[in-house]
C-alpha cells in the first residue's frame, strides 16, 4: 500500500475519496485518527492509503497532491528530498508546469511532514539546566501531567538532548512575557519578506554572544533557505510564523493548520530544528485559533513591547521605546528586514545590558 496526500475540497465527504481511491474509509478514518467519518472540512491534509497500481507508484511510496502556489522547489523542500530526485520517478515534461490536483510519486527518502497530528502534544527537546518543575510551569502545566505522559521519566536525571512529550492545556493562553522575577530579556525578529539586514543583525548577535528567536514564514523559509541555516548554526531559536503571512482569525481551522504544519515542514527540513513557537502575523488571534495552535503542539508567543521598528522611527525612537518600557521578562518584538533596527541594535543592547539586563531565546526567558 501506499500513502496519498489529499486536500479535501469543498462538497467532499470519505466515502466519494474512498471511491475515487480505491480506498474504504474505515482505512482513512483509521490512518488519519478521524473520530467522526462524517466531519471533514475543506482544506485540511488527510492520508489515504492506495492500492500501488492504481497510482502507478513504487510499493510503500508517498504520493502527494500539488496545491495552488506549489514548485517542485517548495514540494523538495516539504519533503527533504531533492527536485532531481523527484524528476527521476515521475513523468513531468516540464518541471515548470505542475498544476493544481496533479499527483506526485516522492522518492522513497521523502519525510512526510503531514501526519495525523498527536492533539494537544508538544514534542519537547530537553535543555541543558532544565528541570522538572521549570518545564511544567514553562508550558502552564503540571509535573504529575509531565509524569503521566512520560513513563519511565525520571525526574531528578533530565537528560539535554532527550525527547519528551508535554500536553497543552485545553483553552489555550497567549503568552506576552516570561518569567517576571528573572532579569532576562527575549530578542524576537519576524523574517517574511526580503533578506534584508539578517546577516548584519546576526554578526551584532554573534559579537555579543546573545541567542535570540527568530519567526520565520514559509514565503521567507523557501526563499532564504542559506539565511534560515545561518540562524540555525549561530544557535538561535526558530519559530513557526504562518506559511503565506495571512490573518489568521479570517481563515478557517484547516487552512490553519495547514500554515502551521507546511511551515513545520519547511523549518525541519531547512534548520532542522523541531519548532513549538508560534507567532500570529500582525498579532491577530481568538480563542479558536489559540484552541487550533494547541493542538498541534505549538505555544502562541506575542510580545511585551512592540519596538514599533516597523514604522521606521529611527534609531533613537526604537532605543528609547524599548529601554524606557523595559521589564524582566520582557519579549522584545522586532523585524530582520528594517534597516533601522540593525543601526539601533548595539545601542540598544549595550543600554540594557547597563541596566542589569541578560539575553535569552524566548524559551530560556520562560524559563522559571
């Protein structure tokens, strides 16, 4: 058998899918954790296994279907595998001319990035220094949940580098600043359009030996995928920022997923970092999305003081705004495209670090 990337289209329902596959739907229900057959929604990512000659594929291949704005760049960067390699098994004419709809046979090294997720699951890579107790209020949890959802974990031997799984509450919170009695500060940069000043802001980073978080989008991911690399080497903290940068309170649950997770992929495949950091384009969101965001594992990061970079105020007004509203804790929102902000940043470290002030990523300053 093999497995079909399918995007469900407006009118579907399983058992049409099913028919047009080949398929049963207690096999699609099954591989894709679907409780109720009869709820699917339009624009969300399903699994359905198919019988190989019916695809014309090699046994145990992925198949995925090409969605509008799909390359066969962006398909080898979601898949982690090369466009030759794509090229070899597949009888495309024209690498230029994919549509919509058409199926794609993946060569057999190709990491499906759309799984059926684990609802409310965060896959947390241990840290140096972490402890028990310090995780669980990270991720507004308790250590007994942490226990339960981790048998065999002993508490009083973390290991940094170890896997563990961490479980979201239900109504999920945004988050606006870390730990208020640590007189640690988050430098944030959300990266969406243009490469812009990044290789500036990480030499003044690397000069100062800070670690920040950056928010990348999918557009940015696949369009500077030596920059994303660079971020990663210098050992920055990477998040998830939405794929194509839409108002996330203005689509539809599905279509949010799938900017998460086609951004997961991308980050994955590119840093090869596992991302749980998500940042809303513009600062929109409700509690349905907050609800959407859990459950595919990711905590919402907003900001405590906008440095308003993005209005090009100048340097001294993006110094002043920052060190005058400046508070332990404090997650700095700013942008890697605007010139400004890397001719303010070296002042703008230097008067916080006179003020007492140390640099985190955003999880070391949730750190309690």
């Amino acid at each position: 058998m093999s497995l079909l990337i399918y995007t469900v289209q407006p009118a579907d329902n399983l058992f049409e899918i099913a028919r047009m596959y080949g398929s049963t739907v207690d096999a699609i229900t099954d591989v894709n954790n679907i409780v109720n057959p009869n709820l699917i929604y339009p624009g969300s990512t399903i699994l359905i296994p198919v019988e190989e000659e019916d695809i014309e594929s090699p046994p145990g291949s992925i198949i995925y279907t090409v969605q509008p704005g799909d390359t066969l760049y962006i398909i080898s960067l979601l898949f982690g595998v090369s466009i030759d390699s794509i090229l070899e098994i597949n009888d495309i004419a024209n690498p230029s001319l994919i549509y919509p709809g058409m199926k794609i046979v993946l060569p057999k090294e190709a990491v499906n990035p759309f799984q059926p997720i684990e609802p409310g699951i965060i896959r947390y890579t241990i840290l140096p220094n972490d402890t028990i107790s310090r995780i669980a209020r990270r991720f507004g949890t308790s250590i007994q949940s942490i226990l339960d959802a981790n048998p065999g974990l002993d508490p009083f031997n973390l290991i940094p580098g170890n896997e563990i799984i961490i479980t979201i509450p239900e109504n999920a919170v945004a988050i606006y600043k870390g730990n208020p009695s640590k007189k640690m500060v988050a430098l944030t940069f959300d990266a969406t359009y243009g490469d812009n000043q990044t290789y500036r802001i990480l030499e003044i980073l690397r000069n100062n030996n800070i670690k920040a978080t950056f928010f990348l989008s999918g557009i940015w991911l696949y369009n500077f995928p030596d920059l994303v690399r660079a971020i990663a080497a210098d050992g920055h903290e990477i998040g998830n920022h939405s794929y194509t940068h839409p108002h996330m309170s203005q689509i539809t649950l599905p279509e949010v997923d799938s900017q998460v997770i086609r951004t997961e992929a991308l980050i994955k495949n590119i840093a090869g970092t596992d991302p749980y950091l998500f940042r809303p384009p513009y600062g929109e969101y409700n509690q349905a999305f907050l609800n959407a965001l859990a459950s595919l594992g990711y905590l919402t990061i907003m900001w405590t003081i906008d440095s308003i970079d993005w209005k090009y105020p100048g340097p001294d007004q993006i110094i002043s705004r920052v060190v005058d509203n400046i508070e332990p804790g404090a997650i700095i929102l700013m942008h890697q495209s605007v010139s400004q902000t890397a001719d303010a940043l070296p002042e703008l470290i230097a008067r916080l670090k006179e003020l007492g002030y140390s640099f985190g990523t955003v999880t070391q300053v949730l750190d309690y």
